[in-house]
C-alpha cells in the first residue's frame, strides 16, 4: 500500500494549502479516487467515527465495533485528506491506533496536516502510553515531513484581501475594529443556544443573524 503523508510545522506556512492542492488535483485521477475521496477537519471525522461506532453498538452490543467501522469508511473512502490533527479527548487516544491501522492495511491512504510533530501528540494526556503505538504507526506507515517557515502567509492574505476595509488579523487594543466588523452580521445582539454533534449544544452569549462574538476563554 502507498504510504501516508503527515505535514507538520506553524500555523500560517501553507500546509493546509499544499494539503488542499493534492485533494483537488486527485480529480483528475480515476473516477474511483474522484468518488472515494473526503477532505474534512480531524476533529469533524472523529465525531463521526464516534456516532458510528455508538449506531454499531446499538445493534451489536457484544461485538468490537473497531473492524466494521474502519471498513465501512475505507469503503466510503479510497483516500482522507485531515486538515489539524490534534489529539486531546481521551476517546479519541484510545481507539485511534487500532481504526488507523485497519484503515492503512484496507489501502486507505491518509494525507494530515497538524502544528505538531508526531511524538507530541496527545502530550501530557491521560493514560498516554496507551496511545503511543498511534504515534509509531505515523512512523511506519505515513512519510513525516516538517514545514520549517516561520512565515504565517495567511497575514499577507489577510492584509490584501480585508472585508470592507476592515483586517482578519487586529491587534489587542484594537477591539473598536472588532465591534464594527460584528455589527455588519445584522439584527439583534442576543444570546442563544445551537444544537451541536452527538446531541450537544453550545452555549452563545453574543450573536446576532450571522456572527457569533467568543472570547479567547470560551
């Protein structure tokens, strides 16, 4: 099987983009490739992996769920495409080697991008030693390339293609910019609560129709 790829480096350097690159020059190759190929955030496929897992469970109980999961995704998808891969949900830590595995030995083949180096995933985690076979499966099956700029390109973006005039990027006294670029979301400022993944909701404390204002806290 043809081996993986993990880009790693800091934010900004373009690994998303060379990520995004191969995903769509894949459409010119095969219809099976073109048909069979999923790009999406890591955090957003394990939610998934998840909710597969638990339909599984409702009907087989007393079975492992990890093996027919894997293999409903590998046939869904002859090639993933994970945009950040970061471990941090211990749900996630400890099924991860077993489902990668399954998947790589099924042909999958797996191109990530994440601002970590392999051996720092899941650091500091809680019965990590239980996920670091994952990391020497990223070792042997996926070529580990580093993405050393220092330059965060996206701030070039940013500068020659703000929004009305007003910058992606603002310093901290500049919260002014902040409040004008969220009144231009329209309505009312008010809180609310939006329904999540897995039955989850997620509490708002300002919006309006089309904007929600976080702190760096939330």
């Amino acid at each position: 099987n043809p081996k993986g790829l993990y880009m790693f480096g800091s934010v900004g350097v373009g690994k998303s983009m060379l990520m995004d690159t191969f995903y769509d020059a894949c459409n010119g190759g095969s219809e099976l490739i073109r048909r069979r190929r999923v790009r999406c955030h890591f955090h957003e496929f394990m939610l998934d992996v998840h909710q597969r897992i638990h339909a599984y469970k409702q009907q087989h109980p007393k079975s492992d769920p990890i093996p027919p999961v894997a293999a409903s995704i590998a046939k869904e998808a002859r090639l993933l495409c994970f945009d950040e891969l970061q471990v941090t949900d211990i749900a996630d830590a400890m099924i991860m080697k077993r489902l990668f595995t399954i998947l790589l030995d099924l042909g999958v083949v797996v191109v990530a991008t994440s601002n970590r180096p392999p051996d720092s995933l899941y650091e500091g985690g809680i019965n990590r030693e239980r996920f670091l076979p994952f990391i020497d499966v990223l070792h042997e099956r996926m070529a580990v390339i580093e993405m050393k700029s220092q330059h965060d390109y996206r701030r070039d973006w940013a500068l020659e293609s703000s929004t009305n005039g007003l910058p992606t990027f603002v310093q901290s006294h500049e919260k002014d910019v902040l409040e004008e670029w969220f009144a231009l979301g329209g309505g009312e400022t008010r809180k609310q609560t939006i329904p999540v993944a897995t039955g989850r909701s997620i509490h708002i404390e300002r919006s309006n129709d089309t904007c929600a204002w976080f702190t760096f806290d939330e």
